[in-house]
C-alpha cells in the first residue's frame, strides 16, 4: 500500500498529480473521462478581475511534439466566476485551484482577494508570466524585481497557500525562484509555456494573430525538467513541476529532479483520462520499485 | 472509445473508413453536425487530434463513417489504417444541426467539397423524420465529389463544378435550384463557400445553419483555441458549434 | 533562374544553406552524401585553444522530436586543426567556417588567431555559449557584459567575417544580440541549444553524465523561429537562424522570419543528405512562387 | 539506400528482418562487425535512427539480414514494418572485425543475447575464408536463443543458459569448452558480459575483439556521442568501432 499523499506547505493532496491550468477548463469539460477522487487536484483557467476576450482567431498551431497557443487569458472575470462557475465545481472531490492573472498589481490583488472568500479554494496559481502594462508589456515574472512586487502585493491579502508559476523566459530561473520564496511564495510552479513561433511559409504569413505564442507539449519536457532541477537547489519550498508531461514515467522523473507535485497540461488534449491514468501509473511504479511513501521521490535523483 | 477500421475507401484527396464498435461496446447517440476527434498513432509530425465530422451513423450495424480530407501528415496516415485496427476516437463532440418544426419545410443541404461530409448523416436523420432534404453539393471538379449516390437515398441532389465536370458549372450560390428559394438552409464548407451562402441566406432572409471548421486541440471547449468570433464574443467552435446559426455569427 | 546567392557583410554563400557546427564533424564524414558545391558552406566544429576530451559518456539522450547532447567540445586544438585538417578540407567547394570556443577570453583571442592565418577560412562562427571559468562557469553569452567583451576581443585580432552563436537561455535576446552588434559582430547566428535534462526513471539517474545538456532538434524550432523573430527586429547586422530546421520549408520559415541564411544541425544525423536538399527545395519554393531573388524572402513575413 | 523488407520473423524480444536491394541497386562490400544506421518511420517517439548490427549478408541474393532487439519504440515500430515496405539505411558503417593470419587459429566467436547477431555473419565469413570458427553463444533462457541452426551451418555452437534451459547453466565465462584455451576471441553482448570475457582473455592472454554498442546520434563520427573512454581518449563506437582490440579499451 503506496502512500500517495503530498503535503505542499499547508495544502493537502491525495496525490501528486494537478490538472495544469487552462488545459482543463474548470473540471466539468473532462467529467466523462476523469474520476476526480483519483487525483490530487484540478487548477481551473486563469482568471482575472475583469472579463477578458482574448486574442483573435487563430490560436493555436501543432508543432513537433508540441503546440503553440495564443488565448490571451479569455475568460469572464473573477466575479463571474465566484458568482456563476464555483457554485458548480465547488463540492468537486478533489482540490480545486484557481490559476490567477493580471496586467497590473492592482488587478492581481483583486482578483486574489475574490479567490480568498470562496471557502472551498485552497489555494490559488500566481500566473506572473502576464505582460505588465505599466511596464511597457515585459512580463512581470522575467525579473526578480517584477516577480518580488507581485508575489509581496499578493501575499499580503491572500492568506491561503500561495503558488507562483513561473516562466522559463528567463536566464536564471533559480534567481526568479528564490525572489518568489523570499517574497512569501508557499510554492512554485514550473513551467510555463516557452515563447515561440510558427509561420506558414506557403501565405507567409504567421500561424497565431498574436505572431508569438506559449509553447507546450512533450517537445518542452528536457527544458522543464532541468528547470526543476536548477530552482530544487535554490529554494526550500516544495515545487510542482510540469511541462510536457505525458505518462506516469513523465511524472516521476520531475518528482526525482526535485517536485513534490506536479501538472498535467497538454496531454490532457491528447487523453482527456491522462490525470487519472498518471496518478495510479505513479502508484504502481512506488509499488514495484518498493517505495513507501511518493514523497520519497522527491529530490532523489542520484547524481554521483 | 477504440472503434474498429472495418473497411475502407480511397480517392485522390479523401478517404472513407467504416467504423465499428466493438462487441462489448455500443456507440453513443450522435447526432448530425457533431464530430469525433480521431487520435492518430504513427505520424511523427502528429501531436495533437484531428477533429473530424460524422458522415454516417448506422446504430443498428453499429457503424460510424468518417470521411477524411487528407490534407497533412496526420489525416494521411489515418487513411493508412490497417483494416481491423482499433482507432481511438472521442466521440460525440460539439452541438448538432437542429431539426425543423414545420413538417413541409423546404430545406437545401448545401456543401462544399469534403463539407459535404455532416450533410449526408444530416439527410439521412431528416428524412427518418419525415422531412424532404434535397442537397446542393458543389466541388472543383466531378471527381471531388464522392459517393452522390448515398445522397442520392434520402433526397434530390443538385451539383456544381467549377469545371462544368458534373452539374451546374460555377459556385453553390449560382446554382438555378435556388431561384426557388428554401425555408432551411443547412451548410458545410470551406470558408469562402460558407461566405457566398451566407450572404444568399441574409439577402433573402433565409434561416441558415453552418458548420465552422477552427482549428482545435482539445474538442472540448477547456482550451479556446478554435474561438470564432461570434456576436456573443468568442465562442469555442468545439463546444457552442460546430453549427452556429447565421445571425450568431459576424459574418 | 533563381539568384540564390547571398551575401553576409562581406561573406558571399552560393546559397543560404549552411551546416551548424557539431552536427558535420569536418565535412569529409558527409562526402558520401553531399555534393558540397550546391551548398553555401559548412562550419566545423567546435574548435579550442587546447584539445579537449570533452565529457564522459553517456553524451546523448533522445528525447521528443529531439535530442540532448553533452559533447563538451571535444577537439584536438586549434594547432592541430591547422596542420591536420585543414590542409585536408581547405580546397573543398564551398565556404569552411570554424566554430571557435574558450573557456577564458585570452582563449578565444589565441584560437581566432590562428584560424586567421587560414587563408581559405573566410569566417568564424564564435560560440558565446561556453562557461566562462572565471565568472563562476556562468556562460558568455548570457549577459550583455559578457558577450560585448569577448567579442570585442576577438574582433580586436580578427579582421575576416566575425559571426558570434547566440545563446538562447536568456531572457531578452535581442539585447544580447545588440551588444554582439555594439562590439563589432558582423553577423549573429541563433540558437544555440536550449538547456535541458533527460532522467531515467528506473535507474533514477540523470541519461547525460553531465546531468543537464543542450537540447537541438525540431522540437526547439518554435523558439529559434521566435528569437530569429525578435533579433531581426533589434539589429541591422545579418542573421543565420538555426534550431530543428529539417526541410525546406522550415529553412524559409527562418528566412521569412529575419534570417538571411541558415544552419541546419541535428538533421544531419537523420538524413545526411538535407543540407543539399534543403538547398534544393529553397530554389524550387523561389520558382514556384516567382520569387528572383532569395534575398527577397529575409524578412518578408507579413503580419498586417 | 532504400531496401526493401522480403520477410521477417518474430519472436518475444527480438525480430528478423530480411531486406532486399532494389532491382536497379546493388548492396556495397559488407564485412562482419559493420553496422547500419536504419530510419524509423512512423514512431513518433523516434527521433534519430536507430543503429543495428548486421547479422547476415548474401550478396548473390542482394540480401541483408538485421536482427533486431525490441527495446522501445523505435525498434517496436520497426518490427512491424509491412513486407514489401522500404527501409532506410546508411551502411555500411564503422570498422569489422579484422580476420586472423593463422590458418589454424582456434576461433571463439563468444556472444551474449542480441549480441550474437554480428557473429553469424563473422562466422560465415571466417569459414568462407576456410577458418575453422566456433560459437559460444549466452542468454537468459533457451528461448532468446533464435535461429542456433544457422550457427551451426558455420561451426561447432556451444551454449549456456542462466535457467540451464539449454546447454550448461551459467554465464559464457563459466563454459567447459573455455578449458581449452581459444587463439582469438569475437564477442559481442551487453556490457557485463563483455567485461567478464574481456576479464579471461586478459588472464588468458588471448587476442580478443569486442563490438561496443554505445548509444549513437549520426553514426558517422560527426557528433561525438558515441564515444569511448579509449586509451588514446574519446573514440567514436560508430567510427574508431564498433569493434576494438581488447587492449585499445580501459577495460
């Protein structure tokens, strides 16, 4: 019998899988394919404090072993979602997070605060890959001084378990790391999606209406992974990984390159069922290697 | 669900593969204007599901028929499929056309190239439930339209070629079966097509649903990749569509 | 008739093909599969002051629509590149370039210097993505500071064409790509591999024996695409794109995007022929679509 | 070169695949302990090729034979490879084993697992040469042990097993037949077992080539993946090898 639980600061998972952000709609779209009790958690798409349209048709291009995507944060508002979409997926059997993006401090911290007074939202996703208007649109989360502000606005008004996810458009995602740790970050979550590309060489023209997109899929993994590894022997808190996880097998080499937790994102488009198929691929491989507890995977790459 | 490849057929530019539930299985009710996303295992360059539109249902042989524009990597190794291999399909997806309430209403199917695909399972279910479907199917040439005697079962049809190769020559819209105007108009096609019918349905204040073909990932409406922009704001054409009716759309 | 010639600031190609360094050894190993005269020219490998042993095996993990090396320049020096090699490659039809590499900058000024003395060796490719072991094993290519020195040493002795590699583990490019323009670069080539990491999930070991290594292949093209993207808006000096370019239509890609020329790497090791099919199918896009000149496609993505 | 799959034979963990050049084409010289670097097509978790020794070769037939491991994908996609398909391959690649000067050398052609592939051809080259070879030939079981009767058309064949299932139980290293000392050793297998052969030559003082397999990208020599830490430094299995001298290696 594999212990499966995972405990991130505070925050309490059966096991270490999560739904990645805006790869799982709120939960209810992959109803027919997931039962919800077999994972550790869903993190529903991100939300910010007001109704966002996205950006224009075409948004997404197929890459190899991956895809480039554009949404631009289409979603109704954190009041809408508070008011229309938590009734329905509140009493969900599994953790349910909210990823939570702005264009200014001021709108992450609102947008928190609504988060903080659903009761049954342990904890939210900082998305600080977001382009800081007031900033000339650089990314809040590609230096430590715009990754510090917004993690030290946010934690002072959200008092429940604090998740930071990060981007991997940057030269040192340890120095990020450490500033969101130092900024009272609970955890850290990476990665986001690399900023890439596609062009249609027939119309010349590009692929996605925004030109750059976020990439993910499997093609990202080697780039996930070593980021995982680069910010375990940068910060104390527990880190989830994600970026092209695709099986059990994925999962646990994020687990032994230092994730306490990790996320499923693209493969969810591939196999809706993935999450659950990852979650009992993760136990059978504890109990055919003899591990007592997932927990002990952690970190436990052997690099002599 | 894993479907079973029971048969196939190849032309130039599509094929047919005939699918079957197996034993211990049993399709769902689907509906016409809903599609299915295909996983394709074996192209290197494949990552993500195709989505593609149902042709046919048959619940009684328990069979489910795709018709596949190969267009890339993924659609042509699908149209590789060994008979007797399983593929896995996620199925049904998305919002089917509607049904008529007036039992005499004229109603014209219009397609366009492998847009013609949803309106032969349309017809069929129209028929089945008493209307008179008659289809106006248009293609670049003859040989692009495949199979017009399946068709052909449930109601009239009326061609187009661009060539002049089979019926009319011209576009759908020019056709002179439209002089006579419809009540319903159900459409499927490549975007300019969809256009031209469009603006014939508006002008002559015509009800018209169409089926949009955004490119997607997911299927399920969790991604909002394949977003049109509808009056209503963005929808996914995975999940509000694939069949919007006219005065949703911009158009 | 298509001109497929293009012309880097004083460096004339028969065609924009080029093959990256690392990926064509010193050419001869290709004579079996590519006429060298249809291509614009190869450029070595990676070649340093001293020899090199490089890494211990294991070196290589694939990994989706890619792969990870961690070759670690291994050379023979550029002494014995000189009198070994060189005589042999030097009279062969096409352009040979050599990459040069260092560990310190005084390094990199005594390798560029002797591959100087070269007659028949029109340019170096200098790679700015090596450690820097004086600075903490920090590589050069990461910060502006860093690029802007040694590349202002080099071009100091080295009066030929000086294209400078671009690291791609970076959080703005296009400023490191500024300073390598700032301090004398003629041309800049992009990217280099990502840093990334494979793991064994049942021996729970790292698959490179140096734990992380550079990631190549199709999989990283969607952020080469990007960056070729964002430098060509940032600099005036030529770009040579690279990253997964494994057809034609991927080289004009890189081509529509900014490049006036391109690399192609690890799809040596898939099919050793590309190179010259790539070149091939440039020419053919070119007639199909009417288009004179190659030189008309750097640049023309169009994005209204 | 493109060949093209005549045949092919499967067993649990391994599969034969019987290539034939294309009429207008011709198979270059191959010696024993050469390799091919095959194109995987097909497998979308197959990036690079996948290198295979040879493990026969009829000229007059233009035939090629390549024993196959099934270890992953790769390998998995290429063993259902349909017969008449083409396969992909550069060959051939890398050093052979060299041929003894001796006439009357006692050969012992000593292989582990897949590694006896390459040593069936060596075989038949040796005796084609009017050598007198013999095999020594390990695995886990009996039935990992496929096609002993081709062996033996070129020489004596002696066998051990782990489960004692065929020929004497144990590791090649603890064979009766290794009493009687050999001039020269071939071998090829996993790398334990190489290192307890290379163990006896050197006690024995015997001449002893092994064929390495270290995991590979080009197969030309070009990207220094393949290395091994040799005496004289970092070699390239695909190029300085497959096969070393015994005493070129650290071992």
């Amino acid at each position: 019998m594999v212990d499966t639980r995972v405990n991130l600061k505070g925050l309490s998972l059966r096991n270490p899988v999560l739904t990645a952000s805006g790869t799982f709609g709120y939960g209810e779209e992959f109803a027919d394919f997931v039962d919800f009790s077999k994972i550790g958690g869903i993190i529903v798409k991100g939300t910010t404090i007001h109704h966002r349209e996205g950006n224009p048709y075409p948004r997404m291009a197929e890459t190899p072993s991956g895809m480039l995507n554009a949404v631009g944060l289409q979603n109704k508002g954190a009041a809408y979602f508070a008011e229309k979409i938590y009734p329905r997926i509140a009493d969900m059997d599994t953790n349910v997070l909210v990823n939570v993006s702005g264009s200014t401090i001021e709108d992450y911290v609102a947008c928190a605060e609504i988060i903080q007074s659903l009761d049954k939202i342990p904890a939210i996703e900082l998305n600080v890959s977001c382009p800081n208007v007031k900033q000339g649109g650089m990314a809040f989360g590609v230096t430590t001084d715009g990754i510090s502000k917004v993690v030290e606005a946010v934690r002072k008004v959200y008092h429940k378990h604090l998740m930071v996810k990060l981007s991997p458009n940057v030269t040192s995602i340890a120095d990020i790391a450490k500033a969101a740790e130092a900024s009272g970050a609970d955890s850290v979550s990476l990665i986001n999606t690399l900023m890439g590309m596609a062009i249609d060489a027939e119309k010349r023209r590009p692929k996605l209406s925004t030109v750059t997109g976020g990439l993910s899929g499997a093609c990202v993994k080697p780039v996930a992974l070593r980021m995982v590894w680069q910010v375990s022997k940068a910060v104390q808190i527990p880190i989830i990984g994600l970026g092209g996880i695709s099986s059990a097998t994925d999962a646990i080499e994020f687990l032994l390159a230092g994730a306490s937790a990790i996320e499923i994102g693209t493969a969810n488009f591939i196999d809706p069922a993935i999450s659950q198929k990852v979650a009992a691929g993760i136990e059978a491989y504890c109990e055919r290697h003899g591990i007592a507890s997932v927990r002990e995977l952690t970190g436990a790459l052997i690099t002599d | 669900m894993d479907l079973r490849l029971i048969d196939k057929q190849l032309w130039s530019r599509s094929v047919l593969l005939k699918l079957r539930a197996q034993e211990e299985e049993c399709l769902p009710e689907i509906f016409p204007g809903q599609f299915v996303q295909v996983r394709v295992d074996g192209s290197p360059t494949t990552y993500l599901r195709r989505p593609i539109s149902v042709y046919y249902v048959d619940q009684a042989k328990q069979e489910l028929w795709l018709l596949v524009q190969m267009v890339g990597d993924g659609t042509r190794t699908l149209s590789e499929t060994a008979i007797g291999a399983l593929i896995n399909v996620m199925l049904p997806l998305g919002r089917p056309f509607s049904m008529p309430e007036n039992p005499a209403a004229k109603l014209m199917l219009i397609g366009g190239g492998v847009g013609i695909a949803p309106l032969l399972y349309l017809g069929k279910v129209l028929k089945d439930n008493g209307f008179q479907p008659q289809f106006l199917l248009g293609a670049r040439k003859a040989s692009d339209l495949t199979q017009l005697d399946l068709y052909e079962e449930f109601g009239e049809v009326y061609v187009t070629t661009e060539d002049g190769s089979l019926g009319e020559k011209g576009f759908v819209t020019q056709h002179s079966v439209l002089a006579n105007q419809p009540d319903m108009i159900y459409c499927c096609g490549p975007k300019p097509m969809m256009m031209a019918v469009a603006r014939y349905a508006k002008e002559h204040d015509v009800f018209c649903e169409l089926s949009l073909e955004n490119t997607m990932a997911c299927g399920l409406g969790a991604c909002l990749c394949c977003v049109e922009d509808t009056k209503e704001g963005h929808q996914c054409v995975c999940q509000e569509g694939p069949v919007f009716n006219l005065n949703q759309l911009k158009w």
